[in-house]
C-alpha cells in the first residue's frame, strides 16, 4: 500500500520510542499547576492540554503509516471487548487480594501517585480527571497497541506482540511489587488481545476509557472521604 512503511521496520522501533518518551514528558505540566496565581495555573493547564492534543496527533501520523484505515465495530467485536473486559476485572480482583495478603497494599502504586496528584489543588483533579477518561486511552493505545503491534512486529505474529504490549504497558505504570507489576501487564496484555482480534484501534481507546473512567470515579470518592 501506497504510503504505509514495511511493519517491523526501523520506522516502527523509532516512532514507538518517541511515543514513549512523549507519553512521560505530556504529564509534566501537571506537577506545576499548583500554587502561584490563577493565571500561572491556568496557563500550566493549558499547557497540559496542548501537551496531549500534540501528543495524539503525532501518535496518529505515525499509526497511520503502519496502518490501514479505520473500521466500524461490530457486535463481535463489542462482545469481544466486554468479555475482555470482565477478565480484566477478575484479574484485578484475585491480583488485588494477593496484593493485601502478600504486601499489605490496597492499591497500586501507579494508583495511590495519581491520587496524591488529584488531592493537589481542584484544577489538578479537573485537568487528570479529563484526560485520564478522554485523552490518555487514545495516546496509550496508539503507543502501546497500535504503533507496538503494528509497527514493530509482522502482521502474522499474535502472541509475541500481544506479551510484549503487555509488558511494555505495565513497565511504564509504576509499580512497587511484582503483583501490581502482574496487574498491569494482564490488563496491557488484554488490550493487545482485543486489537489483534478485532484490528480495530477503537475497540480498545473505548475499552481503556471506560476502565480509567470506573477508576477514576473510584479515586473520588476515596479523596471525598
């Protein structure tokens, strides 16, 4: 196809260390928007929210060099995803339990960092909150789904991208133990799963959205409390 890179090249190794570079360095601005004046922590935020519509347009330019265009769902595919879903939730539950008998923890540390953010000022909680549901699922997801498994590895290959996603997802989540490191890597891993069945990008961003959405709802109301 006209246009499109050879999958597995050195395009598709380079641009997925950009993405990760520039999936750390987007997150910056947060840490500034508390204190000094309104205006200083208005322009951190809007700072913030450039910060990942830049991101996610250069993860588009590069997904759509390693990958054809885009696909409705369908109902297999819907089904696919909440069954994904579900294995995600009784991972996370049986991962949660052996966190509190083996370590003491309720809950990652990825978690408790993001919580800790959320508690900083009400603009912090606003600005996460918003790109934890709406734009962190589409820069994740063309970084360690789309860019990862179409970019870096042969079309034909399925499990190796798929543990690899995994791994590469949980490395980037801070973790604290090797369960809550299991924990990340099984829900990266499920994604990668779900994009290869289906080769729709949206079937995941959809999926991730919904599950940071439930999380971050959880995080209010433990910070409310």
């Amino acid at each position: 196809m006209q246009g499109k890179v050879k999958v597995g090249g050195a395009f598709g190794w380079l641009w997925l260390i950009l993405m990760l570079i520039v999936t750390s360095v987007v997150q910056v601005p947060l840490v500034y928007i508390k204190g000094g004046t309104l205006a200083h922590q208005l322009m951190w935020a809007g700072l913030y929210l450039l910060g990942f519509v830049a991101a996610i347009a250069v993860g588009f330019w590069g997904y759509h060099r390693v990958h054809k265009g885009w696909q409705r769902l369908t109902y297999n595919d819907w089904w696919l995803m909440v069954k994904g879903y579900g294995f995600i939730i009784i991972s996370e539950i049986i991962l949660g339990l052996a966190n509190h008998i083996f370590y003491g923890e309720t809950s990652t540390a990825n978690n408790d960092a993001l919580q800790q953010l959320m508690g900083r000022s009400s603009l912090t909680l606003v600005m996460l909150s918003l790109t934890a549901v709406f734009a962190s699922p589409f820069l994740e997801e063309l970084t360690f789904r789309g860019l990862l498994i179409d970019g870096c590895f042969p079309a034909k290959w399925f499990w190796v991208p798929v543990i690899a996603s995994g791994v590469v997802f949980s490395l980037v989540h801070m973790s604290d133990n090797i369960i809550s490191w299991l924990l990340y890597a099984i829900m990266g891993g499920t994604f990668a799963y779900i994009y290869k069945r289906t080769g729709k990008l949206q079937s995941t961003i959809i999926l991730h959205g919904f599950n940071n959405l439930i999380a971050i709802g959880e995080m209010l109301i433990l910070i409310r409390h």
